[in-house]
C-alpha cells in the first residue's frame, strides 16, 4: 500500500509541477521580452488613480482607499495584482500599505499614526510596472490631516461661525448622473437610502462614500486627478521592475553571517525565472550513457560556449553537496532515464581544487521564504549576480510572519528582505495648514467620537487576512498524534507511529531526516523539505529535540518536489497545536520575522439600525464615515439605490458617487444632508 501511493505520488506531482512550471516560463519569456523593448516600441503604460473616502482626516482615523489602474489612455487596464500607497510629507515616506488588485481594481485602508502632526500631506500610489518610467507617471493626491492634541494646531478666529469654505465643483464626463437621498434631514440611528440615477450602462467601477463634511476644500478636483494621468507622459523607460502580473514579488538580499556583508552572488541555478521554479530534474535533456570503455565523454571547454559556472557544463554529472557539507560529484548511471544519482561518499571532488571556498558556497545558495502557519506555503527564490533574491509569490496577504532560510551553505549566510518601495521621493514643498479656531468644537467632539470608535471596532483587520496555502494538494499520510500512544521524543514518534520517514545520523554525526521515495524500481529514503507550523528547519537536530507533546500532527508529502533549483524527495510537516512554532531553535541561516503582505479586499462594516434593538444598543456608534462601499455592481442598470445608517454623530454629512466607465469616462455625483 505505501509503495503504491509513494509511485502514484511521485508522477502526479512531477507531472502536476511540470504543467504549472512550463505555463508560468511561457507568460515570463513574453513579460521579459515585453520589457526588454525600447520605450518607442512598447505601447504599455500603466497608471493608477485612488479613490479616498474624504480629504480631512484626524491622526488616529484610517484612510480608506479605492485603486483602479488603466493605460494612458484611462481605459481600464487589469494587468499588475499589487499597488502602493505612501503618505508622505515633504520628502519622507511615513506610512506605507500594499494592496491586492484583482481584475485591475483594489481597496486599502491606511491607518494614520496618533501622533501624527497637524498638516497637508501627499498621498502617492504607484505600481511595481510604473517605476520602470519614474516618479512623475506616480498618482499624488493632497491629504489634511489634524491632530487636535498637539499645541499650535488651531489659530485665532478669523471667521464667522456662519461663513462656509468654497467647495471645489466636480465635473462628469459620463453625461448627467444625479445623486439624491430620500430625507435632507435625518435623525441619529435612522436608515436612510441613496438614489443614483442617469448612470451609463458601461460602468466599469463605481464607489460610493458618506461622511461628515469636510470644512477645508480639496486642493484638487477628483475629476481632474484622473484626468491628469493622461497628461503624464514618459520618454524613458528602464525595465528594470518586473510587473507583479501574478502576485507580490518579494526582494531579498544573501549576507555573509560572519562579517555582515553582501554577497555577490552567482545564479544558484538554471531555474524559470517567472516563479523561481525549474522542472524537476527528470525533464532535462539527457543522452543515454554509451558502453563504457576507458571514458563515456570528453569535454573540451574550448568546444563549447564558455560558462561562468560549472553546474552549465554538466548533463551525465552533477556538483552536489554531501552530508558532510563538503561538495561531490555524482554521476549518472546505467539503465536510468533521469539523474537518479546515489552519492559516493568515498569520493570527495568538492570546488576547492578549482574555485575559491565562498566562491563555491555563493554558487551553492539557494535561498527560500516560507510563511507560517496552517497550510504550506514556500518559495524559492531566483538569484541575480548581484545577490539580489526575487521571490515570485501568490496568495500571500495581510499581515503576517515571513521565514527566510538559505540552503546548502550550512550556516554562513542569511537572507534579509528588502523594502519592496521607493527609496526616495521627489521633494515637494507643502503648504501649511492652518485651522481657525472656530472649528475646535467641531473637531473635538470628532476626535472624542474616534477614541470611542476605536475602543469599540474589531481587531485590526488586516492581521485577518487569510489567503488560501500556496500549495493545496493533501498529504500522502496524516498522523494525529491524539490517537496515537504519545511519546516523550521525536525518536520515538517516529520508531511507532511514522514509518515513512526516519531520523539517521550522517556522516559529520548529526541528526538528519529521510523519508521514503522511489528511486526506479527500489524504495529508499532521500531527503525531505522539513517544516513546522510552515517554518523551514535546516538542522533537524532541532526538531529531534523537540517536545512532541507540543505537536498535534505529522504530515508527510511524498514526493519528489522541485522548487526554484531546490530538490526535494518529499515533505515532512508538523504542526504544533497552536500553529506558532514556539521553543523552535533556529540556526543562523534562518530567520523569522514580520512582514506587511499586500491587504487583501477591506470589507466596511456599519450597523443595521433599520432593526429596533439596534437602535436602541447601549454600544456606542461613533462612525464619522457612515458609508464606504468600493464595490458597486450595477449589471448594467442606470438607475441604483443604496442603503446606508447614520451613527451618533450629528451635523451635515457629504454622499459621493465616483467610478469609471469601460471606455475610460469619468462618473462624479454629490449631495448633502443634515443629522440632527
């Protein structure tokens, strides 16, 4: 029975990885080839326009935002699957978010530090693609913020109480569209609904926002934001930033753990650069071995196009490092199709006869990243020659724990993420903001309303971002160990409960693991990705010392895998009760840390006071912004009604529709109420 599903295993996965891995080499040859054009001959430009749900904000209250790319031309363009949002003052960037895109439109929320200083500020958004043509194809937006708990915020009255700002006038590019409530005056707790009529039948993302008027004008028309994205135009184009058309692309750098340093890195392997994965080592293109004589093959160097490295050169033959660390050359045998190879242990030709030793090690590095928790996701990574590491993810959001690890190298080096935005921006003056006096009221009693909404809302949403496991087939066997016999070490465990995988000592005298795979027609144990609760551990006497009371379930994957140059046999998984790999001893290879992963879709939620217990909660409703819906779907109507609640705030309250039309119209529609 586990010969049998060890061979069922071994071909639906290599089959499975060769389809997906030869699908992503073909879109990344047509990305690259895309890139590589000159700026005359590619017609792709990308831009970006945000959406906010206001222009005022106090520190403390989020920003909520709506993304939508299109061409130059604004027409609706799905094509990158992350954006970036910075707020930045003049020059300094002070907070940051990505957001997922899906089918060329996302939602983000920016939460606004509580400490931060009263004044205008810019809100700039972009996309990995934009960066080839420079900062001035970016999206910028002014942004007030007021902090009413810093000195010197308000100025003397200059203003009578009655006198109110100019509003700046919207104009609709799309024909005449009407926003109407069905009240002008409203009650607190009260439901309330929005009609938008004369809509075109073409929309292809409409919004829809409510929230207390804002009593400083918008610098900028939003209208005329948007439209400005045609006038930005670019002459040069550099290629060096790849379009995150899959998903986040994730950049680290190899360091020299003994002095801190960068490595200058040779490519680790042949690997597709589109996902960092290769097909397996079965797929390559490998002659039949001939009768042997004195010699199988000769090799001139001089006959062939010169490489750089010496893994380019061999097809019969391998460089691979053994259990003693030290590298080895294997051979191909006889009568096998594919590189099958049995290490000679009595044979030691390493690169130190030919190479520098770090030389050797740069070459052998193959950094992975891995994100904890239920479900197995891991990356490998593509390396560059100058030891820059991309990580080709999908499916990873939110916030959430990132584990680096390099292979091979025992534990000389690390990898260190590297912040995926721009460095610098360009420095631009803001003016000042300056608030009268006679607004302290009004902003008082707002800024009490956000303490109290804030003590009352959800957990941060974005540490609730969940996204499927990168890799979702099951395993080959699962061991609850609840209904095992439970035993105090891991030698155990796997002595009476696991007899797919093992623990033996190699040739150095540390613990390593196997698990069982099929070498032609003969089982024997190879070498497993191991991981617990997602975290890849390289020294597994770590996880023979592991407490296995903490541990719920072993999961073993039968394999072989081939991920980024990186071969596996298969893999071993444990996954403690809490999911949090707690008391795991890490080596200096590896690294766990936290990482901001692009927002997946932010979902707003207001109460429903059309019920009367709902009207009648003691639970405080302190919503400043009563509505923000990102996602409207007409399905073609041009007439729509929107329901919405109102809170406990009082005094006039703004209602705006924005969205874009198929063909790159603008839509713009605005009314007022009052809730007293």
């Amino acid at each position: 029975m586990l010969i049998a599903l060890i061979s069922a295993q071994n071909k639906d996965h290599t089959i499975g990885l060769t389809k997906i891995n030869m699908k992503r080499f073909i879109c990344y040859i047509l990305l690259t080839a895309i890139i590589s054009a000159s700026a005359e001959a590619l017609p792709l430009r990308e831009r970006i326009f945000v959406q906010t749900d206001k222009h005022l904000y106090l520190a403390g209250e989020p920003i909520l935002m709506k993304f939508v790319t299109t061409d130059t031309e604004l027409i609706p363009l799905a094509f990158s699957r992350v954006a970036y949002a910075e707020l930045v003052n003049d020059s300094v960037s002070l907070v940051r978010i990505m957001v997922e895109l899906n089918n060329g439109a996302g939602t983000g929320r920016m939460l606004l530090p509580a400490d931060l200083p009263t004044g205008n500020y810019r809100l700039i958004a972009y996309t990995n693609f934009m960066r080839n043509e420079g900062a001035g194809v970016f999206f910028e937006k002014n942004i007030a913020v007021i902090n009413t708990f810093l000195p010197g915020t308000f100025l003397s009255s200059s203003m009578p109480v009655e006198t109110k700002p100019e509003i700046s006038v919207e104009k609709c590019d799309a024909g005449t569209v009407i926003l109407q409530t069905d009240a002008t005056i409203y009650t607190t707790r009260t439901r309330g609904e929005l009609t938008v009529s004369g809509l075109p039948e073409n929309i292809h993302t409409l919004s829809v926002s409510i929230a207390g008027k804002d009593f400083v004008p918008a610098a900028h028309s939003v209208a005329s934001l948007f439209r400005n994205n045609r006038m930005k135009q670019s002459t040069e184009f550099s290629g060096e930033f790849i379009p995150e058309y899959e998903g986040h692309i994730i950049t680290g750098r190899i360091i020299e753990n003994q002095i801190e340093s960068l490595v200058m890195s040779e490519p680790f392997s042949v690997e597709s650069p589109a996902i960092g994965t290769i097909d397996n080592l079965e797929n390559q293109n490998i002659a039949e071995p001939p009768v042997i004589t004195e010699s199988s093959r000769s090799f001139s160097f001089d006959e062939f196009a010169r490489s750089t490295t010496l893994h380019e050169f061999f097809t019969d033959a391998r460089l691979r490092r053994n259990t003693t660390g030290k590298q080895e050359m294997q051979a191909l045998p006889r009568g096998g199709n594919h590189l099958d190879v049995v290490p000679d242990l009595d044979h030691e030709a390493t690169f130190n006869n030919d190479l520098p030793e770090s030389h050797a090690a740069r070459i052998m590095a193959a950094p992975a990243i891995a994100f904890p928790g239920t479900g197995i996701r891991f990356f490998a990574g593509q390396t560059s020659e100058t030891g820059d590491v991309r990580f080709f993810t999908s499916g990873i959001s939110g916030t959430r724990e990132a584990a680096t690890v390099v292979f091979n190298t025992g534990e000389q080096y690390r990898l260190d993420i590297l912040s995926p935005f721009v460095a610098q921006h360009v420095v631009r003056q803001m003016p000042a903001l300056q608030v009268d006096s006679v607004y302290y009221r009004q902003l008082l009693e707002r800024s009490v309303a956000l303490q109290v909404f804030r003590f009352f809302e959800d957990d941060n949403l974005e540490n609730q971002n969940v996204s499927p496991p990168h890799l979702s087939f099951e395993p080959s066997r699962t061991y609850p160990l609840d209904e095992f016999t439970r035993f105090a070490t891991m030698r155990e465990v796997f002595i009476e409960i696991v007899p797919g995988a093992r623990f033996r000592r190699n040739a150095a005298g540390n613990r390593e693991m196997q698990i069982l795979t099929r070498r032609g027609a003969n089982l024997e144990f190879g070498t497993p990705l191991v991981l617990l609760d997602g975290v890849p551990v390289l020294d597994h006497e770590a996880i023979f010392n592991y407490d296995p009371l903490s541990v719920e379930i072993i999961n073993l994957y039968f394999g072989p895998f081939s991920m980024g140059g990186l071969r596996f046999d298969g893999i071993i998984e444990f996954l403690t009760y809490n999911r949090s790999h707690q008391n795991l001893n890490l080596n200096r290879a590896s690294r766990v840390m936290s990482y901001v992963a692009p927002q997946m879709p932010f979902q707003f939620h207001a109460p429903d006071h059309s019920a009367e217990n709902s009207r009648r909660s003691r639970v405080p409703d302190a919503r400043h912004t009563l509505l923000w819906n990102p996602n409207i779907k007409t399905d073609g109507k041009t007439t729509i009604t929107i329901p919405f609640d109102t809170s406990d705030l009082t005094g006039e309250f703004q209602a705006t529709v924005k969205g874009i039309t198929k063909d790159g119209k603008f839509v713009f529609a605005t009314a007022f109420f009052k809730v007293e």
